[in-house]
C-alpha cells in the first residue's frame, strides 16, 4: 500500500459523493436494547471506527458507491452517534463530512460527536509543531463540515514522546507497576521531568491544542497510542506540566482483547495518577490478528501469530468464530472493564464498513449486555482462548512500538494498524 503523505500542506483528496442514497428494508435498526451515553464527554457506549471510509479498508468502487453514507446512517439511527477518524487514515476524513453533511436533515450537528487526530500524516511522518497542529485542526474542521471537534488526539504518542528504555518495548506492559517502572520513566517525585526532545515536542503540541479548545474549536483534547505505559507517563506529564490540568481523555487500542487485556490494570492508575475521568478503547480485533488471518503488515512477532491462528481454529465451532468472542469480549460491559471502583468509563472505538457490519455490531453488544443472556457458553469459550494464549506465554503480551525497538525489525506501521 502506498504511504503518501497526509499533512495539511498536501493538496487535499478528491471524493465524489454518489447521486443516489438508497433506503432499503437493511437500512432501519433493529428493535432491541438501546445504547446509551457515557462518562463526562457524553459518549456513546459504540464509537463508529471510520478509518474503514477509506481505501485503507475498501475499494475506491465502494467509497463512490452509497455504502459509505448509508453505512454512516444505519449507525446514527442505531445510536452509534460519534465517530474516530484522522488525517492519517487516507480519505476518512473527506469521506465522513460528506456523508455527514448530506445526512443534517435527519441528523444535525448537535445529535453526534466526533473524534479526530492530528499529529501523524505518514508511516514514518509526524509533525508535532504548533503551527502544523493548528493547520491541521483547521483543514479537520473544514473536511468534517463543523466548526468544532469534540475530541481532538494527539495521534501515536508513543512514536514521538522520549523513549526511556534502551532495549525491547515487548512484553508485559503490567510490570511498570512491580518492577520496571523506573525503566519507562514513572518515577515518584518526577512527574514533571522532561526526559528529552521528544517529550519537549509532545508539550509543544499539546499545548497548542489547549489554545484550540480555549478558542472553542475544540471541546476536549487527549493522546492516542498503543504501549500503555507511554500513554500513562505522558498523561502524568501533561498533568505536571502548565497549567497543570489533566487531560481530558486517552485513546489506546489493542490492549482490551482476548488476547491482550492489559489495559484493565492501567485504568485506575490512569484515574488516580492522570486525573482523567473518561478514556476510550479501541481495536476489539487487535488489528486483525484475531481473525482468520492476520494482515501481512502486523507487527505482532511470527510465533504470536502462530498461536493466534490455533486460538482460531480451536473455536471455529463457536457461531461467527473467534472474531464473534473477540468483539463480544470487549464490547461486555460488566466487571472489570467498567471501572467502576475507579470511576472510569470506557466507550469502544469499532471499524464499520457496511450495513451488515453495524447490523451484528448492534446485535453483539445487546446480547453480551443482556443480563437474561446465558453467558456460560460464551464465558467458556473466551477461557480457552485465553489459556491457548497463557500456554505459549502471549496473554497480556504486548509487541513493541514502535516496531525500531524490536529486536528483530519490521516494515514500517501501515495506517490500517487501527482496524479492529
């Protein structure tokens, strides 16, 4: 896949929207149990991933098609009212505000909300200076047809902020809290060190987006990353710096799945350390590597993969295979994933293609919710993909990002790393 660049100061995508919008029986929700709004932004318990509005995902046949808005529409009747997009993610942007826009009459501005990045424009392309954040923010807002974001994230943090260790970022994120936390930077007394350059441009950045909210046009700001013990250390950062305000929200994925569920051990010590009040999961899939096949560009080592295709081939009985108890997995909100002894409250971010898609996503989330639901089975099912994972010592398994701190390297990250 070609990794043009996405910075604001390439000539912008050009997207033509379909002439027709077909309204089919497929098109209307399904009655059933309905989703609500959580947390202090208000978000729903569904986040549209549209990174999937893109040809990272899809044809250029379908984005010119009415998919796309039609896609958008079944989601927003559905109650799946915010979407997570990002320059990075190829047309998403341009996409989504079209479809947005041709849907105002039945859903206005007010009615949804919408998360988008800034920051990265490239595999290896990040740009962090202010000016850039806000040239960035301003081309946003003019794609998505708005005059403010909801969430604006400061895309893959862990990619640019100080790295403090000088060896593998693999393995078990959770021991930053028993033995290795002085290894990623979260030492007592030194909340507000700045341990480099990296860090110096993270709080430039972050900064500047602060001066966007207080001008209105944007509503909360945060970071997005997948090493978890980045995300905290930064969040902690951003807290200890000037003005010595929290972060509204974190976005991390991958870390709430069957396989890797670390992100649970890091909510209260993103409540209690970071004050933050409101953060978001994402990738129920972990990018594709619990599904049939893991794309070629994952950067989960080989032997992670391996163990991953037998997790698959174990359940392959289970209706809808192991993507089904994935998905359901992270989308069940009961227990340790609330947060409820910390007060936190996780929204998840899922990628949607089609009708089809929003139609199961929906009826998955209402069947893991159900409290009248038999569980057992599905419970079941999830231990032992869990155990196939503890044997070959991948639960909880975290591989490095980014990928240069591998010990063996890989192709640079592809876009499509944010697929679920």
């Amino acid at each position: 896949m070609a990794q043009e660049s996405r910075h604001p100061d390439q000539p912008e995508p050009s997207y033509t929207f379909p002439t027709y919008i077909r309204e089919e029986v497929n098109d209307f929700p399904q009655p059933g149990l309905q989703l609500g709004n959580i947390g202090p932004l208000a978000f729903p318990q569904l986040v549209f991933g549209a990174a999937t509005l893109s040809t990272i995902y899809n044809t250029e046949g379908l984005l010119q098609s009415d998919i796309p808005v039609r896609t958008v529409r079944l989601a927003l009747r559905y109650g799946i009212r915010a979407f997570d997009t990002s320059p990075y993610y190829g047309d998403s942007e341009v996409v989504l505000g079209q479809c947005l826009q041709a849907l105002a009459g039945e859903f206005p501005r007010s009615s949804y909300k919408i998360i988008t990045k800034c920051g990265r424009y490239g595999s290896d392309e990040f740009d962090y200076t202010p000016s850039t954040i806000r040239k960035s923010v301003l081309r946003s807002l003019k794609r998505l047809g708005t005059s403010y974001l909801d969430v604006l994230l400061l895309h893959d943090v862990d990619f640019v902020a100080s790295p403090m260790c000088p060896f593998p970022l693999e393995g078990l994120h959770s021991k930053v809290f028993t033995d290795a936390g002085a290894d990623w930077g979260l030492v007592p007394g030194k909340e507000g060190k700045v341990w480099g350059s990296g860090d110096r441009r993270v709080i430039e950045a972050l900064t500047e987006m602060r001066k966007l909210k207080e001008e209105g046009l944007v509503r909360a700001i945060g970071i997005s990353g997948y090493t978890l013990p980045m995300l905290l250390r930064v969040a902690i950062l951003a807290l200890h710096t000037p003005p010595f305000q929290p972060l509204d929200t974190v976005l991390s994925y991958s870390h709430y799945t069957l396989q890797n569920s670390a992100f649970v051990s890091f909510l209260p010590h993103l409540h209690s350390d970071a004050k933050l009040s409101q953060v978001f999961c994402a990738s129920p899939l972990s990018m594709g590597l619990l599904t049939a096949r893991a794309p070629p560009w994952h950067p989960a080592p080989t032997k992670l993969k391996e163990v991953a295709a037998v997790a698959y081939e174990r359940v392959k009985e289970w209706p809808g295979e192991l993507p089904n108890l994935a998905v359901g997995y992270t989308l069940k909100r009961e227990g340790e994933i609330m947060g409820c002894t910390v007060g936190l409250t996780v929204p998840t971010v899922i990628g949607l293609s089609n009708l089809h898609e929003v139609h199961e996503a929906v009826a998955l989330w209402r069947e893991v919710n159900n409290p009248t639901t038999d569980g057992v089975p599905r419970r079941y099912a999830e231990g032992l993909v869990k155990s196939i994972f503890q044997e070959q010592g991948y639960l909880d398994w975290s591989w490095s990002c980014p990928p240069s701190f591998r010990k063996t390297t890989s192709l640079p990250l592809s876009p499509v790393q944010k697929s679920t």
